[in-house]
C-alpha cells in the first residue's frame, strides 16, 4: 500500500523478468498506486468496508486496462481479498499462499509472524495459513506487536530504517525463536527494508519477495 513496498514490488518484478527472458525484457504491469494516508486513516478507524470499496475499484480499473491477474502488495490489505476477488473476473494471487508453499518446501510448520497488529491479531492470514497450508503460527506477546506496529506504521512506510528499530525487532524475533518459532514470515511488505537475515538464527520468509516472484512465474507461465 506504501509507495515504498510498492517501489520494491516493481523493482523485484522487473529484475525476476529481464533475469528469466534476458536482455532489455522487462515486465508488462498495470499498477493502482493508492493515496496511502486516507488507507490507514480507513484502517485504524475500523472502515473496513469502505477500504474494501476503495480496492475493488482500483482492481475494477486493472481489469479493465486489461491485467490478466490481480496481486494486493500488502499482506494487512488481504483482509479484504475475498471481496476483492468476488467483485471481478481476474484470478487474484493471494499473498499468504506462495509464503506457505516456501516454507512447507523448506520442511518447517511452526513459523512466527511479524506484521501490522491487523494482521498479527486478526484471524484473515493467521487462519488462512493454518487452515489451507496446516502451519502453526506463533505472533509476539502484546508489547511486541504494539513496537512492531508502531515502527512499520511511523517508520517504515515514511521511508525510515532506524538501527534502534532493527534492534528490537531483532530481539522480538529472538523470542518467538525462544517460544518455538522455527522460521518467521516478515508478514508486511514494507519490513523487509529494515530487517535482513543477519537479524534473525532462523530462516526469514520475506513476503514481498516471496509475491513479487510469484506474480513474475503466473505472469510467465507460458514461456
């Protein structure tokens, strides 16, 4: 939803392109950037139903410029994914699904998640990766996820990467390791500019990665 995740959902996609077709390929994309201060002012107001109406309009105007499918850069945003998909005829690449499939093929099942407290706290992902995918998942204890909320929201999506930040993100991930978590999934896409797989002893699954590479192989199926 940021401009920042979405600079790097664009950069991933075109990189993954000219890396698989070679030469100056790059990818053909439609992409719906949104004002992101009127989505978090809909977001921590509970105006769920009108974020709602806000995505599927954008993805009524994908679809008509022609996109094939749809993918929602934002894991807090798929709070809204099965209304989005029943409102138009596009498939649409859930964020969660690619995630899990990376970490069942790494043979592990109990992962931590890290992400906005919507999505930390809320049943749509959490549930959906335990009902589909059989993981069990792990989110920090409450002070954590008020710290882990608080700098994606006043730090990350304003283009800010503290030290401090990554320090105590270090640290919260230290104790959902301590707590069983034996990877952990950066469950927004804008964490993935301040925490690196130096910052945790175990695997790190970076969900704006992990979509952008999922879109890229759908979109290039054919070659």
């Amino acid at each position: 939803m940021s401009w920042e995740s979405s600079a790097e959902y664009y950069r991933i996609i075109n990189q993954a392109v000219r890396a698989r077709l070679g030469g100056l390929r790059s990818a053909r994309c439609l992409m719906w950037s949104f004002d992101f201060g009127e989505i978090e002012a809909l977001q921590h107001a509970g105006r769920w139903d009108d974020a709602a109406a806000e995505m599927i309009a954008a993805a009524h105007r994908l679809e008509r410029g022609g996109a094939d499918f749809v993918v929602i850069c934002t894991n807090t945003m798929h709070r809204m994914a099965d209304q989005v998909q029943a409102a138009v005829g596009l498939p649409l690449l859930h964020i969660a699904d690619p995630t899990a499939e990376r970490i069942k093929e790494a043979g592990l099942r109990r992962v931590g998640l890290l992400g906005t407290a919507f999505t930390m706290e809320q049943t749509f992902y959490k549930g959906r990766l335990t009902e589909r995918h059989g993981l069990k998942v792990l989110v920090p204890g409450e002070d954590d996820r008020a710290l882990v909320h608080r700098v994606i929201y006043e730090e990350l999506v304003q283009g800010r990467a503290e030290p401090s930040s990554r320090l105590a993100y270090r640290e919260v991930i230290a104790r959902l390791v301590d707590r069983g978590a034996e990877a952990v999934i950066l469950g927004c896409t804008e964490i993935m500019l301040l925490v690196t797989p130096e910052d945790s002893p175990v695997p790190l699954f970076d969900t704006t990665a992990i979509h952008a590479q999922a879109a890229v192989d759908l979109a290039l199926a054919k070659f």
